[in-house]
C-alpha cells in the first residue's frame, strides 16, 4: 500500500482558429496550479494508455500498439480508504484488427469514438456493448480525443487541435496551441473540463489546460513529483490519461503501462 500527499504545479497558454488559423496578438502568462493527490488505485499494467473516459461509475479506456490494441471497461471501485486495488477483470473487452493502432477516445452522445493512430480511421461503438455502429475517416494522425456540446476535438502531436463535426467528422475549425507565443507540440490526450480543454504533453509530466476560443494556455500543472514514484516499465511509459471525475471535481490520470491510477485535485484560483 501506498499513502501519497503531494503538491504540484501547473501552466499554460495557447491560440484559436475558427476556419483560419488565429494567433493572439499578447498572450498572458499562463497560470501555475497547485495539486493534491486524493487517491490512488491499480491499473492495469499491460494497457498502453491513449484515452482515457469516467462515465458514471464506469471507466473507458483505449490501449494502443499494433496487433494489441483495444477497448475495454472496467468499474470504478471508490475506495473506503485511498488505496483502490482492482478485484475484478474487464467489464467489457474489444480487440482491435492488428492493422489498427488505437489512439484517443471519447464518449459522446453515449456513443464511445476511438481515433487510430496512422490509418485515418475513426470508430463508434455502443457504450453498452462495444457493438460497432459505424466509421468515418479523415486525413492525418490521430493523437488524443475529446468533445464539446457538439463537436469532437482532435490533436495529432502538433501544436493544433481540430474541431470535427461528431455525424461525418469533417474538419469545422482548427486552432494553434500556444504558451506565451510558443507553440506546443506533441499535444495527446485531450480531456474537455468546464469549458477548457485539457491536454498531454507527450514526454513532457504535464498537464496543459487551453482556451478553446483561441488557443491560448492559460495555465499547466506539474506532475513530475507524482511521475517520479511510478514504477515504469521503460521509457515510452510516459503519462498519458486525462478523465474528469464529476462527482468530486476531480481528474483522475495514468499514463502507458503504468500499474497505477491517481484523482487529483487541481487547485485553480478564482
């Protein structure tokens, strides 16, 4: 068992592109954020994290590499205490063809969409049963994945976002990630929370949060504290999993083939 209490920081800044990409004439500093680590389960070590979704009591999770990469489920399993160990297998499992890598996931309209990484390919299965019920394409890599009331979002590990409609997943706008004028590359996996949009920084143990309208960081938290006591299986274990716990307030984050899930609570100032 571990006990773990932490604080961390957090940063960020970025530009917005509706139909033409937009850059800010004078971007604010982005803002640090403390963190607290709440609680922390076991995760599965053998999934290669690329998206991560809490509906309900019921965590989604999509696992990459070609000829291994899946959809599964599982519970949530709140704790007595802050430790949750996993005592029970997948709820729901689907195998990806080995042609496929799957990248970012994300529920919408109860209906899970999972990008692929190089093949141009985006599924939609039924929440309930994993049932395929249809696929699009679009052109260019697929990295990480969110939504907001009505459109997806998608990064592909540049420093752009892309806003797709969820019936034909065509392009609608695009916007240019920036933290004080600097461009952030290698944005992964997305989570959209209260109106701002939450990434992975690949290789980087932070979490970047985005004005959607333009682009621009408005603050990041630090995770290296937290990162440095995993237990990692190599280098390519990196942080990745971003999924909003509603019910506290909260996220809770993994990264690939990691054996360990944490909620943390990110203080934001007023």
């Amino acid at each position: 068992m571990k006990k773990i209490i932490w604080m961390g920081l957090f940063c960020l800044s970025c530009p917005f592109i509706a139909n033409a990409e937009i850059t800010p004439a004078a971007t604010p500093s982005p803002v640090s954020y403390t963190y607290q680590v709440l609680a922390e389960r076991s995760h599965k070590a053998s999934l290669f994290t690329q998206g991560l979704v809490l509906d309900q009591d019921i965590f989604y999770e999509s696992s990459g590499l070609y000829g291994r990469s899946m959809l599964v489920s599982y519970p949530k399993s709140e704790p007595l205490g802050k430790w949750i160990p996993i005592t029970t297998p997948f709820s729901q499992k689907k195998a990806l063809s080995s042609r496929y890598f799957a990248e970012g996931l994300t529920l919408f309209d109860n209906k899970l969409y999972l990008l692929t990484w190089q093949e141009g390919t985006v599924f939609v299965y039924d929440k309930t049963n994993f049932t395929l019920l249809k696929q699009m394409t679009y052109s260019g890599e697929g990295w990480g994945l969110t939504h907001t009331d009505n459109a997806l979002i998608r990064s592909d590990g540049s420093n752009r976002l892309y806003f797709h409609d969820p019936e034909n997943f065509k392009i609608t706008k695009t916007i240019n990630v920036l933290e004080q004028g600097r461009p952030v590359h290698k944005l992964n996996e997305l989570e959209f929370i209260n109106g701002f949009i939450w990434s992975n920084v690949w290789h980087e143990d932070r979490l970047v949060r985005i004005n959607p309208d333009n682009g621009t960081v408005v603050g990041s938290v630090d995770l290296s504290t937290l990162v440095a006591h995993v237990d990692v299986a190599n280098s390519e274990s990196v942080l990745n999993g971003i999924a909003y716990d509603e019910q506290q307030d909260a996220l809770w984050i993994t990264g690939k083939n990691w054996p360990s899930m944490y909620k943390i609570k990110v203080i934001i100032p007023e």
